[in-house]
C-alpha cells in the first residue's frame, strides 16, 4: 500500500483515510459506543421485573418483589412516591441507569443507558450495540416506579444523520466532543496518484480550501463565512462534481475512486478565538488536537479495506505554523476504489466506510457512510 501525507491526515493506502483543510453542524450524538441498544442488547443487569411482579390482594407485591434484582432503582436512581400498594421490593425497577414506568407498572430494565418509557414499556436502550429493551412486566399496583438515573451513553439508540445531502449516513457521539462530524458528501473523482488526487481536491474546494504543498494538505485558503456544515456539497457541486451515492464500476476502478467528504465544525461548548476565517468565533481549539481516524470500507458485509489510519496536529503543526487559536471549520477525506480490495474483487457491490474520528481527549464521533457500485 503506499503511503500519502494527504488532507489533514497521514493517509495509509489509497483505501485510507485523507483527511484535509482547515474548517466546522451543533447537535450531540445520541448513545455510547456503536450507538444502539445496551450491551448485548437485552435488559440491564437483572433487569427483568421479579416473578409475580403484579400486586398480590390488599397490595403487596408478588413473589420476588416487582423489579429485578439490584436494588430499589436504576443506578442512581431514587424510589418513586405515592401509591398504596406493594414497594418496589427487592430489586431495581430499572437496569442500570433505567427507571421504572410511572404508575407502579415496572418496565423491563433499560440497557446500559436507556429509561423505561411511562407505563412500564422500556425505553429504547443506548451503549454498547444491543436492540431495545422488551415491555415491561407488570408491577406493584398503586406505586410509583422508582426511577433511576440517566443511563451510561445517553438514552436512546439516536443515530444522527451527517448531513443533509447522504442518504443513510448516519454519526454516534462518543463521550462529550465540542466538535461535529457533518456534510457528508460522495464524489468521484481521480485516486490515481497523490498529485491526481490533489489537483482533484484543490480543483474541486477552490477558492475556500486549497492545496499546500509545505504539508501535503488542502488547508485554509480564501477567508469566508460560515454557515460550513454543507459547503463541500456546495463547492463540488459548484465546480461540476455530481454527489452520488450510486456509482458505476467505471467510477470506482483506477483511475478514478469514490471520495468520501466531511466537514468538522465547532459545536456546544466550543471554544471561541481567531481562525484563518474570522478574528474571533468558533474555533476547534489546540487542545483538541491531535485528531485521529480509523476505518474499514465493508463490501456486501465483509472487510474490503481495513487500512483507513490518520491524524491532524492543528494550526501548530503545519509548515509554518498558522498563528491562530484554531480551525473554523476543516475537511477530512476518504478515498476508495476497486484496486484496493482483496485480489480478483469485483467492483460491484454495496459498499459501506465505517469509520471513528477522535480528539486528543478520545471524545468523538463514530459514523457510517453506504454508497453502490453496479454496471
């Protein structure tokens, strides 16, 4: 595989990320890691109401208490009010981080990071790559649920989409970025060569973003306003680039490619300072950096290309340095194509990069990226 200094990333292949230029859609991600349902995607440790859970005659609970096992509320959490019927009983009405359905009725415990919804139905549970939680089995009557407290990663299995001009294209928040992940955009275009690609990117982002020879990267180059959520469409559009999703073999083979576009943006709680774009706003700050980036392009639900690595040090890094406090906004870019795959790989197929962008604090945002490739 060779080896390109390219965009704003040290690009590894030609199935690898390149990431580029210097610029930044507000919005935090939904759930923890891979942004579904809890771990393993059933109920929460013991999260299942107890047997019997439905009140017994003059109000006490059935046998087993009406929560699972672990205490009287998801973590966290505390015993809900009111109610002339049985307690919660030994165990919690939610998982983890869940909490139980308002009006007695236990939900089945959340996953990690996910609440019951009311009525003792669980929630759609967040974290770690499980489905949602099943309804609730039914409580003590005339209790209040105990609720619990926010789950780990979030509630909810929210995937965001990343942009508005990518069908399918999809980001989950991991930890809590000042930074997001958004225009995401398809293209065609030259992955011959570093100077192929390059003179594609510099002719297709001009005049905002332009090459830089010193570090073989597209950096900041005409100041300009934002918003820069959407401006790569915008640019490729503008210069004659179709953005598709829908690509024919002849766009996917050597020597052309399928470029993946994103734009990083500042979101809630960024840091405000200079940038090569304005002398005070929204910035990405240097101690976010340096960024990193992993990846793997799937073809029909098997590993195509797994050798997607990058990095970015900032303003600081650059030749010379840029003496501002941080990027408005920039571009990382993956590029992909047929020769890239295991040996004798048809191009046709459908294809999805999933990829992992972090800071220098491992705060980030994991995404998801289909496109198609036929005759």
């Amino acid at each position: 595989m060779k080896t390109w200094h390219l965009g704003l990333a040290l690009c590894v292949g030609l199935g690898m990320t390149f990431a580029c230029g210097d610029d930044a859609d507000n919005g935090p991600g939904a759930a923890g890691k891979g942004g579904s349902a809890g771990k393993g995607g059933s109920a929460g440790k013991g999260g299942s109401a107890g047997t019997g859970g439905s009140a017994g005659t003059g109000g006490s609970a059935g046998k087993g208490g009406s929560a699972g096992k672990g205490g009287s509320a998801g973590k966290g959490g505390s015993a809900g009010t009111g109610g002339n019927g049985a307690t919660a009983g030994k165990s919690g009405a939610g998982g983890k981080g869940g909490s139980a359905g308002t009006g007695g009725t236990a939900g089945a415990s959340a996953g990690r990071g996910g609440t019951s919804a009311t009525g003792g139905s669980a929630g759609t549970m967040a974290g770690e790559g499980g489905a949602s939680g099943a309804s609730g089995a039914s409580g003590a009557s005339g209790e209040s649920g105990a609720s619990g407290a926010g789950g780990e990663g979030g509630s909810g299995a929210n995937l965001e989409p990343v942009g508005l001009h990518c069908a399918g294209c999809t980001r989950t928040r991991i930890g809590a970025p000042t930074w997001v992940i958004t225009g995401a955009t398809a293209v065609s275009g030259d992955t011959s060569s570093l100077s192929g690609f390059a003179t594609f990117l510099s002719d297709t982002l001009a005049p905002n973003h332009v090459w830089d020879d010193n570090d073989g990267l597209v950096g900041p180059g005409t100041p300009h306003d934002g918003p820069y959520d959407n401006e790569f469409y915008a640019l490729a559009t503008g210069h004659g680039v179709t953005p598709k999703q829908a690509f024919s073999a002849s766009e996917f083979t050597d020597p052309n490619g399928v470029i993946i576009m994103l734009s990083i943006i500042p979101g809630a709680g960024a840091a405000v300072g200079s940038s090569a774009d304005f002398s005070s706003g929204p910035i990405i700050g240097s101690a976010q950096f340096p960024f990193s980036v992993h990846g793997t392009m799937y073809r029909n639900g098997d590993v195509f290309d797994a050798e997607f690595t990058g990095t970015y040090g900032g303003y600081a890094s650059q030749d010379p340095p840029i003496a501002k406090d941080g990027p408005s906004h920039f571009p990382w870019f993956f590029a992909e194509n047929s020769s890239y795959g295991p040996a004798s790989t048809p191009a046709e197929g459908s294809y999805e990069f999933h990829g992992s962008i972090r800071d220098a604090t491992e705060a980030g945002w994991d995404f998801v990226v289909p496109f198609t490739v036929s005759n």
